[in-house]
C-alpha cells in the first residue's frame, strides 16, 4: 500500500486450469478466555466461516493424490488410479488437502491437476514461528470423466526457502469417493468430457449440446497485477501504474469473436494490504477457495460441432501491454447428445456494448482517482437435438465503480470499490438470473511512531434465482462479509513488532435449499467467538 509494501509476494506462476471450490473449515481449537494483549509467536490455525463440503452417507473410499513437502518450484508428480472398491457409481467425489507450515514464509499459489486438467487452485497461509495446520475441502463431482480413469499427476505450491524465509509447506491431498447406493443416484449433469484448454485450438466432439468454460483468472507474480484493483494512469504519481487504470475484464473468445465477459474477483491474499495480521486466522474471501470464473458457451456450439479445430481464446483487459501477472488456466466442459452422432445449429444472435473505461486523476495535498468501467453482452444459438430444438441466451452485464486515495508518500492509502457481475442464461423456458458484487472498503496509514494501521472490509455476494415460465423453481442469496482491523510497527525485527488485530467473517447462505450462516471472530490471533445462527 506504500512503498515499504509488505504485499503478498507470490511467486510468478504459471497455472493451469481447476474447478469450484469450497474451503472447509479446520478441526475447532478451544479459544482463549481473553486474547493476549497483542499477537505472541504462536495463534490459532487458520479457519473459514464458508460451509463445508457436505457428504453422503453411503459407503466411501479414500485415495491419497499427491503427499509432498514443497520448498521451492520443483512440482510433485505421480499417478493415480480410482479405487476398484468404489466402483464407478460416484454420488460424490471431495477434495481434501491438509497442511502444516512454520517459520517465516510469504502466501503461495498452488495447482494439483490430474490428466493434465487442473483440479484444484488454492493459495497459502501465512505461518507462526511456532507452526500452524490448515485444510481445504472441495467438491470434486464434476469431474468424473477425468477421475474414472488411471492419470498422471501433478501438484506444485511454489516456494523459497532460505536463511530468512524458512517455511516448507507439508501437504498431502487426498480424494474421498462415495458410492451410490441403494436409492441414491449416481451424481447427475456432471460433463461428460473435460477438455483442459493447453493451446488455443479446440475440437468438440460432434454431439456436443452443453459447453461451459471454467477460467482461473488470477492476478499474482509479486508485481502490480497482484493487487490490480490499486493501479493508476501513468499522469498519477504512484508507484503501481496500469495504463488504463484499475479496470479489469476477463475475457473469452471463439474464433476471435467475443464469447463472455466477466468480472474477477478482487482476491486479496494473505499478505495483502501491506498488513499480514488480518489474515493469519482468518483469510480473506476465496483465499483459500479460488473459484474460476464460469462462462457458457452452449450458443457457440454448432459452431463448434462441425468437426474442425477452433481458437479459444482468454484475455484480461486492462492489463497494460506486454506486462506479465495474470493466468488465466482453462478447462471446457462438455456435455454430449447421447442420442446423437451430430449435432448442428447455429449462432444467432451477437451483441455487444462499446465497453466504458474512464479514470479521472485529480492532483492535490489528496490525490484522487475515481473509476468506472462497464460492459454488456448477449449471445444467443440454438441446437438441434435428438430430443428437439433447444435455444439458450446468454447476457451478461459488467459494472465497477472506485475510488482511490492517497497523499504524500502513499500515507494514507484509501480504496472504495465495488464490482458488479450480472448474468442471465436462458435455456428454452427456464432461466437462471444470477447477480454478483464483489465490494472492498480501507485503508492503510502510517503513523508518526511507524505504527502501519489497516482497516479493511471485503463482501462477496450473489443472488441467484431460477425461473420456468414465470414460477420461481429456486433460490439462494449468499453474503460472505469480512472486516478487519490491524497494527504494527513497522522495520523492526518480528518480535519486535507489538502486533494487535481483531477480524470477523460472517458466512450467510439462505434459500429453497436451506440455511447456513456462521460468524468468526478473532483477537491478536485468537477465536473469540465462532457461532452458528440456523
């Protein structure tokens, strides 16, 4: 947030591609009476409020992926072969990673994938000088046509260690496969291919009738990309510069022409706003849980079913020309006409805004940056199926408004920001309308006694509904809120540093499927409360 930065400091990456993930929470520890008057060598492991991944009854059977102790950028490779005694009939397949790490490490990006298709995307915590333990869950379902057979494997959290930077991440990953049995049913729409995107050239096959694409769009590297969202015109005097300012778009193309557009979302890793304390128990939003982006392309599929190869194709727009920090790893996911040898259509419909990108600098004792982007788009196509014509709608609207402070120095730095995401995808009579916004609100100071202060709060929200023929079918509203308040000294030895910081998450998922809603909070690295509300 200043030129002293201690930002997340993620090595330069190149990732392929994963899958949704949801971040289980670790096994509770009791929580102090009274926190410590400030942070000590040692505070509670890492913990989330998001939901953990929710598991079947029925018989199930354990495999390990990968086991391995990373300490710098040599990946884990190995095989796997699904567990005979689980058979094929999968109600539900879940990622389970456990870590341990102590000493003094920076945050990490990791992949694991399997069969060349990633798998699962995840980043670090930071750890204790006295070590710390973590895991994250994942519902892994969707990719049972990659599981259902024997695959290489590869895994790599990439790290550096050293005299200063001691941490070794010790990780092992398993996969837990349970059988449907009984009255339960085999997971069903799981794809029926999934094709990881390693080169721009795709061929479907020619009964495909679904086509989503799943993009892990990250901005890391250690640079500037890493926290994009505080960029600025080259006119403006601060040390992160991006041509066009904050505003970032990822985007997919077949055959160069516009296919989706989507919002990323502002992760922010556990070193970020120059102030580690917020995220040594509690992470940010999606820290641990990096979920793609998902666009569907089902309008682009009779294009795609005539046998030939195609260019898709990702890009983020924004990102100055020529500079490195985002990876954008895909996987296509595609679903086949079991009735079909092919399967033809066409694309009918393209429209698409001018996108809007204005940043307006205004210099004084407060310099100031105010930003607005947007941009819409609607594709349309239709199938010809075995089980008749099938038409599907896509439009998708984009919007994000901010503003940046900062004087002399970058002392303060202060961000308001807020990204929407609005998408409608309609499939005959049925319609799924889902309306994201991503919001993040601080700043950092330092004082006159080199005390760095950050107050931060960070929301992840979506409503999702679908809709037939004008009946609501379903319904969900999530809120996952983060607030933190954190200080430090600063250029003094670890010890030395007098840390305090108090952070709360509050996870709340209501709708047609049920209830959650789960609060954590901390002091100087302890839990103090963490309750369930439904």
């Amino acid at each position: 947030m200043r030129q002293q930065k201690i930002m997340s400091m993620i090595g330069g990456l190149v990732l392929a591609a994963g899958a949704l993930l949801t971040a289980h929470p670790v096994a509770a520890q009791a929580p102090y009476d009274t926190p410590p008057p400030e942070f000590t060598s040692d505070w509670h492991d890492p913990v989330t409020a998001a939901p953990p991944v929710a598991r079947p009854g029925t018989r199930s059977c354990e495999v390990t992926l990968a086991e391995a102790r990373f300490r710098d950028f040599t990946p884990y490779k190995g095989s796997y072969a699904p567990p005979k005694e689980c058979g094929t009939r999968w109600n539900k397949v879940v990622l389970r990673l456990e870590g341990a790490v102590k000493g003094r490490q920076y945050d990490r990006l990791g992949y694991l994938t399997v069969g060349g298709v990633e798998i699962f995307r995840t980043s670090t915590p930071q750890p204790s000088p006295d070590g710390i333990s973590w895991s994250v869950e994942k519902d892994v379902t969707r990719y049972r046509d990659t599981l259902s057979r024997p695959q290489s494997v590869e895994m790599l959290i990439g790290n550096v260690v050293n005299e200063t930077y001691t941490g070794v991440f010790d990780v092992r990953v398993t996969l837990t496969f349970y059988t449907a049995q009984g009255q339960v049913r085999p997971a069903a729409n799981t794809p029926d291919r999934v094709i990881p995107l390693v080169s721009p050239s795709l061929t479907t096959p020619r009964n495909t009738e679904r086509v989503l694409a799943e993009v892990y769009a990250t901005g890391s590297g250690g640079g500037c990309e890493e926290y994009w969202y505080l960029t600025v015109p080259d006119a403006a005097p601060y040390s992160c510069k991006a041509t066009d300012g904050p505003y970032r778009e990822v985007r997919i193309s077949v055959d160069g022409q516009l296919a989706g557009i989507a919002a990323p979302f502002p992760t922010v890793w556990t070193g970020g706003w120059s102030n580690p304390f917020l995220w040594y128990v509690t992470p940010g939003p999606r820290a641990f849980d990096i979920q793609p982006i998902v666009y569907d392309l089902t309008p682009f599929a009779g294009l795609l079913n005539d046998g030939r190869a195609h260019r898709v194709e990702v890009s983020v727009a924004g990102v100055p020309a020529g500079q490195a920090g985002w990876s954008t790893p895909t996987n296509l996911l595609l679903w086949q006409d079991e009735g079909s040898s092919v399967v033809t259509g066409s694309l009918d419909r393209h429209e698409a805004t001018a996108p809007r990108n204005s940043s307006v600098y205004m210099a004084g004792s407060e310099h100031r940056l105010d930003t607005e982007g947007a941009h819409a788009l609607t594709v349309a196509g239709h199938l010809n199926t075995s089980h008749g014509r099938v038409d599907t709608t896509v439009t998708r609207t984009l919007g994000h408004t901010s503003v940046h402070r900062w004087s002399e120095g970058e002392n303060p730095d202060a961000l308001t920001a807020r990204w929407t995401d609005d998408e409608t995808v309609t499939v005959g009579r049925t319609s799924t309308r889902t309306h994201r916004t991503y919001a993040m609100d601080g700043e950092t100071t330092v004082g006159p006694d080199n005390r760095l202060r950050t107050v931060l709060a960070l929301g992840d929200r979506a409503d999702t509904v679908v809709v037939r023929s004008g009946t609501r079918l379903s319904w969900s509203h999530l809120d996952n809120s983060y607030t933190g308040d954190a200080t430090y000294t600063t250029g003094v030895p670890r010890d030395q540093r007098h840390a305090v910081g108090t952070t709360a998450e509050r996870y709340r998922l209501h709708g047609s499927g049920g209830c959650y809603d789960r609060t954590l909070r901390t002091a100087q690295g302890t839990v103090t409360e963490d309750r369930l509300r439904c």
